[in-house]
C-alpha cells in the first residue's frame, strides 16, 4: 500500500517535469533555452517515472534494467544537447 | 470500440495520409515519407490480424508477425535504395523533382 | 473502470496527429523528426498489439535508422547548389487526390469493420511447427522465422544484400571500389567522440543480449542486428572509424555470411533431416542460434551501408 502511494507520486511527479519541459518547449523565446528546459526537465522526469516504477519491478534485474534505461537516455540526451547547441551557436554566428 | 478496431482504423487512415502526401507532394523525399506511412498503415493491419488470430494458447498468431517483422526491413532496405536512385537523379538533372522534363531542361549538371 | 480505452484512443489520436503533421509539414527536416516521433508512438501501439517483437524492430529499424537515412539524405540534397524545387499543384488537384485518399481510407476501414469472425489464424500451424523443427524455442516468432516460414527469411536476407548492391551501383563508375561520402563533417567533435566511447560497448552488449534472447522471449536476430548498425553508425560519426571501401574483402564476406550460411544449413537439411531447410530434431536449436549469429552480423553490415550511400571519388584520388 505505501509502495502504491510512493510509486502514484513518484510517477505523477515525473508526469508533471515532462509537461513542464513541453511547456518551455512551446513558451521559450530562443532555440537555445528551449534544448535547455528539454534536456533538463525530461531527464529528470524519466528518473521520477523510473524511481516509481521500481517498486512495481517482478525482479531486482528489471529494476536494474530499469535504471540502465535511465542512465542511457542521461547520456544520449545530454550528448544530443551539446550537439544541437554546438549546432545552433554555429549556425547563429 | 475494442483497441483492435482502434489500431485497425488508425492503419486505415494512415494507409488514407500517405496516399494523399504520395500524390501531392513534388519532393521526392516527401513522397517517400508518404509511401512510408502507407507502409505503416499496411503493417498495422497486418498486426490486428495477427491479434485477432489468436489461438493454440498464444496470445497472437505468429507467421503475420513475423512478416510484418519482414516487411518493416525489407521497406527500410527499399527506402535507401530509393534515397541513393533520388540523389543520383538529382545530382545529374541538377533539379530536385521526379518531373521527366528535367532531362530535357538540363541545369548546370553534367555526366560524371 | 479501467483507463486503458482512454489510453488507447489517446494513443490514436496523437499517431494520427502526427502522420498528418508528417504529410503537411513546411519543410523536409521537419517532417522527417515527425516521422521518427511518429515511429517510436507507433512502437506503443504495437505493444498494445500485444506484439513487442514488432515494436523493437520498428523503434530501431522503422524509426530510427529510417529517420537518419532520410535526415542524411535531405543533407545531402540541401547540399546540391542547383536543385530547384517544382511549384505546388492547384487546389483542384487536392481535392481530387484528398477524395481518393479519403475513398481509400474509408474501405479499408470497412474492411477492417467487416473483418471474418471467428477469425482464421495460422496459430495452430506455427505450434506445430515450433514444437517440431524450432524445438525448444520459446518465443513463436522466432520458431516462425527460422523454422516455420525459414525459405522466407533467407530470402530477406538476400533482399538487403541486392539493396546494397543497388546503392552501390548508383554511384558513378570512375568511384566504384572508394568508400562511402563521409556522414559528418570530417572534423570530430568532443560530444560525439564521448557518446561513441561511451555508449558502443554497452550498445554492442545490449545488441547481443537481444539477439541472444530471442530464442525465448522477444527479440531477435534483425533488432540485435539493427543495434549493433547503430552502434557502428555512431562510431562512424564520431570519426573514430572511417568509412570502408566498398571493395573491402571483409565488408563484402561479412554481408554474405548471413544468407550464406542460413543456405548452407538449409541445403544440409535434405541430407540430414529429409528435406530442404529442415533441421535434424535434436540439434534444431543450436543451429537455429548459430545461423541467427550471422544474421545478425549480415544485418550489422548492411544497415549502416544502406544510410552511408554510394561510394564517391575522394579528391586526392
């Protein structure tokens, strides 16, 4: 019962990061701070949405798996950013 | 309305979207990215078909998923095949179109 | 009370959305980073088939490695310095192509309104199938596509193969045997050289893990394959690994091993089991893997040369 109400919130918090970030992607004036709302407010979203899900995991190796999925979409996502942004600052110069 | 109905009918408007791009738009990539949803839209079909099929204790009927696995290859293998005919095309004709009259109104491109 | 219809019709709504916003986007690039979106959402959907060995190829091969075949090739036609775009038709003509597509649509979707019930299925076929020649597999599709429906695969095999040929004879005869245009800029980045250091060898891990556990649970030769391209593709991009030579002897052996030796065990099967492509009952599964491993390294081979293109002339040749 208490695993529920953690993973209910834990989720829901993530929920909540990843619409704040498609709001910066929507309300932000400039490519760059809208790869910054992105990049910053997904990853963090995932995270709550993995931490929650941990509880719920059949076996301590999905719950591993779980959190190689959260470390690999960190490193791509935050690769991926610092490519975009290169991109853009080069494009705008 | 039962998610295989859902999944079905979205195949089929999928299958209605690309047309439409397919016919409409004069880029050749754009027509490819149309050909592809339609490929989608065919591929999701399938997909419902092998859900409905299930019996034999399985949840689903294996052979139209696996063609579908096939399907999904074998139409990436088409579209860079398509891409590499669209690029060469281009770089000769100097045009990007799939208009026949660019052979006939060169632009600055010549036999390699 | 269940939210799951709501899921579902929300899951519609949106792919829908975005195929529409695919097909009437401005430009290029953004209907292609439609189209991947749109690709991973329909890899949700084919979950909800109840079809995860589908929605792995086609986030990886649908939507992924498609997406960057088409993003490299609008580079390389924003590259070209004379194209010059046709004029959009006239609204007539849409018309006329939105009634037909829409006529289209429509009987499709009655077709599927309309479809036979209680509904055919090859299920019953394929568990045979899977508890004789695929013995000991535990995931069907696997038993389906190796074993079961083992002449079509091969011939997949055989069709990347001919696609690979194809692009290559695209490009012009004075580059034939150079490699490949380059897929970045030829100076390397940081961010990409960390990404490639960093992600490959857990990429290659993960790639082998999928293919190794195909056998009983979803996965499989082509999603493991699709990965280990990936993986190559990045390492490319990073500028860690050149592009190879088209007439490279072990790109050109490495392409072949897969339908080479999926042929060589199916003509076997006429001495050892009876009949083309059948496996000897005890072995059937070894062999199964064994053929699979190959494949996985043919797909990994052709993949990233279908996105690279065909071979080019260098300038200092």
């Amino acid at each position: 019962m208490l695993l529920d109400v953690f993973s209910i919130t834990a989720i829901s918090a993530g929920a909540f990061f990843f619409f704040a970030g498609t709001v910066g992607l929507l309300r932000f004036p400039d490519s760059l701070t809208r790869l910054h709302a992105l990049t910053k407010a997904d990853n963090l979203g995932l995270g709550l949405v993995a931490l929650g899900l941990l509880p719920r995991a059949d076996s301590a190796l999905s719950a591993l798996k779980l959190i190689v999925i959260w470390a690999l979409v960190l490193l791509s996502g935050a690769s991926t950013a610092q490519l975009i942004g290169r991109a853009l600052r080069r494009s705008r110069k | 309305m039962t998610p295989l109905v859902l999944a079905g009918l979205v195949g089929a408007s999928l299958v209605g979207l690309g047309l439409y791009g397919l016919i409409l738009h004069p880029h050749p990539l754009r027509k490819l990215l149309a050909f592809n949803l339609i490929g989608n839209g065919v591929f999701l079909v399938f997909g419902i078909v092998a859900r409905r099929g299930a019996a034999a204790g399985f949840r689903f009927d294996p052979v139209p998923q696996a063609m579908v696995i096939t399907g999904i290859v074998v139409a990436f293998a088409a579209s860079a095949l398509a891409v590499a005919i669209i690029l060469r095309l281009s770089a000769e004709s100097g045009r990007v179109t799939l208009d026949p009259e660019a052979w006939t109104k060169p632009n600055g491109g010549d036999a390699k | 009370m269940s939210i799951l219809p709501y899921v579902d019709i929300g899951l519609a709504l949106l792919v829908v959305g975005i195929a529409s916003t695919t097909v009437a986007a401005r430009d290029l690039f953004a209907a292609v980073v439609g189209y991947v979106a749109y690709g991973l959402l329909l890899a949700f959907v084919w979950i909800r088939l109840y079809a995860p060995d589908v929605a792995l190829t086609e986030a990886a091969v649908g939507s992924g490695v498609t997406g960057v075949l088409l993003i490299t090739a609008g580079k390389r036609l924003g590259a070209l310095k004379n194209a010059v775009p046709d004029a959009q038709p006239a609204l007539a003509f849409k018309l006329l192509a939105g009634a037909l597509a829409a006529l289209v649509a429509g009987a499709l979707g009655a077709a599927i309104l309309l479809l036979p019930d209680p509904p055919p299925s090859l299920a019953p076929e394929a568990a045979a199938a899977a508890d004789g020649a695929g013995a000991g597999l535990g995931n069907p599709i696997t038993a389906v596509l190796m074993s079961y429906r083992s002449v079509d695969t091969m011939l997949e095999k055989l069709v990347l193969i001919l696609a690979v040929v194809g692009v290559w004879s695209v490009g012009s005869d004075k580059a034939w045997g150079s490699a490949p245009a380059e897929l970045r800029q030829p100076k390397a980045t940081a961010p990409m050289v960390f990404l490639a250091q960093t992600l490959a060898p857990v990429g290659v891990l993960i790639a082998i893990h999928i293919f190794w556990t195909g056998a009983n649970a979803p996965g499989g030769a082509f999603q493991g394959g699709a990965l280990l391209a990936a993986m190559w593709m990045v390492i490319m991009m990073a500028q860690l690994a050149k592009l190879p030579r088209i007439d490279a002897q072990w790109l050109r052996m490495a392409l072949v091993s897969g339908p080479a030796v999926f042929l060589i065990f199916g003509l076997a099967g006429e001495l050892t089991a009876g009949s083309f492509f059948a496996y000897p009952h005890s072995l059937a599964k070894p062999i199964i893997l064994f053929i699979e491993a190959f494949m996985v390294l043919s797909i990994a081979a052709a993949l990233p040369m279908l996105v690279a293109g065909p071979p080019s002339e260098r300038p200092d040749q």
